[in-house]
C-alpha cells in the first residue's frame, strides 16, 4: 500500500523562501524508512507544501515534518494523510 503525507504551511509575512529552505532542509528518512518520494510545491501567499509516499500501511508511524518555529509560519500547519488509489498518466 502506498501512502501519502501531505504537509501545509502558510510563512509568516516575507518569510515564504525561508520556510522553503526550511522544509528542504528537513530529513525525513532513517533506516529503514525512506519516502518513496518526496516534492515540494509553493503557492501565492507565501504557501509551501510537501507531499511524501510511502510503501507502508495506512496507520504505520511514518517520520512527519516537525513543527516549525512559530515566528516563521502565520498559523500552525494543516497535515493530512491519504491512501493511494493508483496513478494515471496521460489524458485519454
């Protein structure tokens, strides 16, 4: 089963490309858990998001992003976990 983490914050007011290296500077792996994968996205608002995948139960204790330091981000950040389903690639 694949499992995805997903990790949002919004940055504190000028602070979006600190809590961007923030987040890439954050180590999610230790033997043995590794992310399947792990991508990075940013948004209008100074927003990050971190998405990673797992090959691991759906209640499995996975590593998480810690929680930032408040004078960084505006508000705490949302987390959410889903299950795979499967990936489609192209348009039919």
């Amino acid at each position: 089963m694949t499992v995805a983490l997903m990790w949002e914050a919004r940055a504190a007011d000028g602070r979006g490309a600190e809590l961007l290296a923030w987040t890439h500077a954050q180590a999610l792996a230790g033997p043995p858990l590794r992310p399947l994968r792990r991508e990075v996205f940013t948004a209008p608002g100074d927003r990050v998001l971190v998405i990673t995948w797992w090959d691991a139960p759906y209640d499995a204790e996975l590593p998480e992003l810690p929680q930032p330091d408040a004078e960084l981000v505006a508000r705490p950040p949302h987390r959410w976990r889903f299950e795979s389903l499967g990936a489609e690639t192209g348009a039919e």
